[in-house]
C-alpha cells in the first residue's frame, strides 16, 4: 500500500511538472510571439513611414515620373507627371492605355511600342538603364510635348522617367527656321559675303563662289591674300596690307577699300570691300563683303577718257538741259565765244 501511495505520489508530482512545463512553454513562446508581433508591427510601421515619405519624395519632384508592375499595371505616377500630361492614374491603369492616350495615331502608336519593347530588352540583357527614346506625347487637352523617356528595372517595376524636352525643341526649332532665313538671305544676296575667323574664310555665300569661280572647298580655310595677287596696284604686298586691314577691322574701325583679287582661273579683278566685326555667342568674327567693281572701274576709264577726249576737242560742245540750263561746255567754247565756263 505504501507502493501505491508512492506511485500517486510520484504521478501527481510528475503531472504538476508536466503542467509547469506546459504554463512556462506557453508562457514563453506567448513572450517571443508578442516580442515578434511588437517588431513586425515596427518594421511595418517604419516600412510604411519609409514610403510615405518615398511618396512625398516623388509627388515633390521637378520632373515626371511612373513605375509599372511586371504585369502592365501602372501602380503609380507622381505630381509632376499629372501636371505634364493631365492624365491621372484611374485614367491610365494600364501600360497599353497610357499608349492610345498618349499617342492616338494607331501607326505611330505602333512605332513608339516597337522602339519601347527593343529598350526594354536591350536593357534586359545589358543590365543599363532603358532608352533614351524621344517621343511626342499627346496631353489630355490635345495639344503636344516632346518628350525623353528613360527608365529602369527596379525589382519587379519598372520605373519611368519623363523628360520634357517641348521648350528645347521648340527653341531648336525656331532656331532651324532663322537659320534658315538668314541662309537664303545670305546665300540670295548679290554681294559675296565671307566670314573669317583668325584672318582665314570659314563661311561663304553661293555669290562668292561664282564671283571667284571656284568651289566651296577652295575658299574655306584660305586667307585673302592667298586669293590676291603678290601686290596690290598701289605697289604695296598684298599679305602685309590685308593683315593690317584685318587688325584695323578687329581693333574696332570698319573698313572700305578697293582692292585687287584673282579669280581661280588666274584672271584679276577689281572689288570693294568692306570689313567689319561681328559677334556670335561671344566669339568675335570679320564680316567681309566683297563687290566686283571690275565693270564699274572699267566704265570710269572710259568716261575718263571721253571727258579728256571731249575737253581737248576743236569741236564746240554743249549740254543743255530741258529748259536749257546749260550743264557743261569744253575749252572750245570758251575759247570761241570768249566767256569762262
């Protein structure tokens, strides 16, 4: 019997142990539980701050942006990509409706998804960034941007960034067209114009070209005097007297003078030039424009010689105007008729 009292004894004992245990385990594991759900609720809290201010971070951005899922679902677009295309996200929940929104023309639609798809697997197998494209982007209202997406796989996203490049363009743009302008202008003009930069021609119009009978080829990268005679008709090296035209030109005095060239078939000319200094994005440049005078000088020699040749003459000359004003006599009529001219 005492045996038996032992053995309920020892059950009891081991029973009671047996329910400590289980209380402490219990007990334990409820403490790693709540000490894991209290960090869990943490990290969550922090994880969910840490996008808050990521948000924050992306709404306040100067430049747009969106990201996508693996899927095509766009998940995401910030301030400054509203502002740019007036579509918002409940408008675009999707990759493929961002394109008919964004490019309603089916055949460039097509263009732009085709260039896009080689950007993001030419960025699948390099590991860089994707694109840059350039596209043109149709706003909510109608009107265009011109645009520079790059973008980049971040984790199962992809990330795309929005450069508007509209002012640029259309600045490039106006640019093109004053260019232009001014090219047919100076290309129209019945002057040879050059520019020269460090006494050589780096730019001319089509007059100069025919004026000196040459190529395009043999005038850019010459000086002047390459295309002058060793001397001027004053006696003087036609180098020396360029450069120091060019100085005088460059020092800020415009100069006008007649000066002797030769075409590219050796002939000699005469020209009018006239120097003078301009500045382009704050680089100085000579402005030479040149006028054949060869016919000008020629009808000067002549009317030279008819001048002399009617001063000298026996003959009487008379020029009368319409309400016979005389204009001119020669020595002959003086000497005649006795009176001074």
């Amino acid at each position: 019997s005492i045996l038996v009292k032992n053995i309920e004894t020892i059950t009891r004992v081991q029973m009671i142990k047996g329910w400590i245990f289980v209380f402490a385990t219990s007990y334990l594991l409820f403490f790693l539980l709540q000490r894991d759900v209290k960090k869990y609720n943490q990290v969550e809290s922090e994880l969910r701050h840490s996008q808050t201010q990521l948000q924050s971070l992306m709404d306040a951005m100067p430049i747009a942006l969106s990201w996508a899922d693996a899927q095509g679902n766009i998940q995401y677009s910030n301030n400054k990509f509203r502002e740019l295309f007036g579509y918002a996200l409940e408008e675009m929940p999707t990759i493929d409706r961002w394109f008919e929104l964004a490019y309603p023309d089916q055949e460039y639609r097509q263009n732009v998804a085709t260039e896009w798809q080689s950007a993001l697997e030419n960025a699948q197998h390099s590991g860089d960034e994707i694109g840059p494209i350039e596209v043109t982007v149709t706003r909510k209202d109608g009107s265009n941007r011109y645009v520079e997406i790059v973008g980049a796989f971040i984790q199962d996203r992809i990330l795309g960034i929005f450069n508007d490049l509209t002012a640029s363009k259309l600045a490039e743009r106006a640019l093109l067209e004053s260019e232009n302008r001014y090219r047919t202008l100076f290309d129209s003009a019945n002057d040879a114009i050059m520019i020269m930069q460090d006494n050589l021609f780096i730019e001319c119009n089509q007059q100069t070209l025919e004026v000196f009978g040459c190529t395009r080829e043999q005038i850019i990268g010459q000086p002047p005097y390459k295309l002058s005679p060793p001397q001027q008709p004053d006696g003087q090296d036609s180098t020396e007297k360029a450069l120091e035209r060019i100085k005088s030109a460059l020092n800020g005095a415009p100069q006008i003078f007649e000066w002797r060239h030769l075409r590219q078939n050796g002939e000699a000319f005469d020209a009018e030039i006239s120097l003078k200094v301009i500045e382009i994005e704050s680089q100085k440049y000579i402005q030479a424009i040149l006028r054949d005078i060869t016919e000008r000088k020629r009808l000067q020699e002549e009317l030279q010689l008819i001048h002399r040749w009617i001063e000298e003459s026996i003959d009487l000359f008379f020029w009368v105007r319409e309400d016979s004003r005389v204009l001119y006599v020669n020595q002959a009529v003086c000497n005649s008729l006795g009176y001074t001219k």
